[in-house]
C-alpha cells in the first residue's frame, strides 16, 4: 500500500492570537508541526509528505525539516484561504502512485502511530475512515431570541451523548474517492474533508482515536500541549 500524506501548515492562526504561527509554535522547545511528522515518517506504508504551508510559515518549516532530517517531505506546496483550499493544493501535488491519501492538521502534534495503523487499515477496507474519540461533555443546541432591546441564549435541545464522537485529524481516504470529493464540492463550506465524501453519499468508518490528540487552536492549549509532550517523551502515550 502506498500512502502519501498531506500536512497542513496554511491557516491564519486567528483564535491563537499569538505572534508566532501556529505550526512553529515551540512545545518543549519543538516545532509544533514537527511531532506529526517524525510520527507520519515513522509509519512505512507512508512513503512521502507534501506540507501545505502559507508565507508566514514557508522557510520556518523548511528550515525545521532541514534541522530535524525528515525525509519524507518530498514537496511543500502553498496553501489558499480556507482548509479546503489547503487540502486541494496538496492534493494536485499528490504522487500519482497513492493508493491512500491521509490528510491531517499541523496543529494536532500528538498523533499516535498504532491509530494511524489501524485508521489506514481501515481506509484501505472501506475508502474513507477518520478518528475520533466519545463526547465527554454534554452538549446542547442554543438559539438565540431577541427579547425586547436584548438578545438571550436559549437552549433549543439537548443530543444524545452516546451517539456523539468528536473527530480529529488524521483522515484517511482512497485517493480516487477524496479528489472526486474534493472537486465535485469545491464551494462548499465544511470543517472536515470527510464531510465531501459524506456529501457524496459514502460511508465513512470511525476509528477510536485518544483524547490526547488535541488540536492547537486557542492560547490555553499550549499549557496542555506541554504536558501531554512530557507524557510522549517518557513513552507512555506513543
Ligand atoms: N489550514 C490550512 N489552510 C487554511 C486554513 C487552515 O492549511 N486556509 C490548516 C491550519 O494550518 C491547521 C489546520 O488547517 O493546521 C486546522 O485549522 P485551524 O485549527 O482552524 O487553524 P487556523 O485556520 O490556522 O486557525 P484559525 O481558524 O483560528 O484562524
Ligand atoms: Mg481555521
């Protein structure tokens, strides 16, 4: 099986607000994005990594990938304005031999190679799988009314926790699969790359991934970030 990877590393950062872009923010004096890709470099179906970068994160990722020696990083393409447009840059940049295509966030360091594994496996069974890990919250749907001169929060109903998954990154699909998704829902506004090939109709298998697999995206997780990075280096999580 011959898997190509996507990274990405295009975003604006908005919700984190600090100077640094999110992708080189240091977690124990390590690139962020660097975690994922000594973890995707690890795993040999994955045979090369194109990182989808933007001009404020270009030469701090080549030079990380120069300093670190990650190999695999066979091209670095430049990203558009939304996720989406990221996904589909790295996917015209996509080898021509793939047979799976994984597509994951720079920003979620703390992959862990045996979901990876199993995530593939299971994408190469079925075409498109992707992680996630049990609801622990309770979760309602709000409205909002306009009640005189103020607008109140209301809760509209509450969802049934047991049927809720929260999904990560990484996401694995068949390369013919997601390009036809890709292309075919171009405009679409969507969070997820498996919600294109949801949209064409398509099972896609969820695959137990871990709670330690967060994705930076305001300030306060980089407190979490640093200690889940001492867990990863004692070896108790990877
Ligand atoms: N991403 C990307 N290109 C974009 C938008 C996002 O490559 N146009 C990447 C980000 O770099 C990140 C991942 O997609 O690794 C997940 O996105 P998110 O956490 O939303 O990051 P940002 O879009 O950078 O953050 P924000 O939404 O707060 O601006
Ligand atoms: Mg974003």
């Amino acid at each position: 099986m011959f898997v190509s990877a996507i990274v990405l590393a295009a975003g604006k950062g908005e919700r984190f607000k600090l100077r640094v872009p999110k992708p080189l923010v240091r977690i124990n004096s390590k690139p962020a994005v660097l975690y994922s890709l000594v973890t995707l470099s690890s795993i040999p179906s994955v045979r090369d990594i194109i990182v989808v970068v933007n001009s404020r994160t270009r030469t701090g990722i080549e030079k990380a990938i120069r300093k670190y020696n990650i190999r695999k990083v066979k091209r670095i393409v430049s990203g558009g304005r939304m996720r989406q447009d990221s996904v589909r840059c790295g996917l015209q940049a996509l080898d021509k031999k793939s047979d799976l295509v994984l597509i994951h966030d720079g920003a979620r360091p703390f992959i862990e190679k045996k979901a990876i594994v199993l995530l593939l496996r299971e994408a190469g069974r079925t075409g498109a799988a992707i992680l996630g890990v049990p609801v622990k919250a309770t979760i309602k749907e709000a409205i909002s009314r306009q009640l005189s001169a103020v607008s109140r929060l209301f809760v509209k109903r509450t969802l049934n926790r047991s049927a809720l998954w929260e999904i990560q990154t990484p996401q694995a699909f068949k390369r013919s699969l997601i390009v036809r998704a890709h292309e075919r829902y171009a405009g679409c506004e969507v969070t997820d790359d498996a919600m294109l090939v949801e949209k064409l109709g398509v099972r896609v298998s969820i695959v137990m991934g871990a709670y330690t697999n967060i994705k930076i995206t305001t300030p306060e997780d980089l407190v979490l970030a640093e200690a889940i990075a001492r867990k990863f280096k004692t070896g108790s999580s990877n």
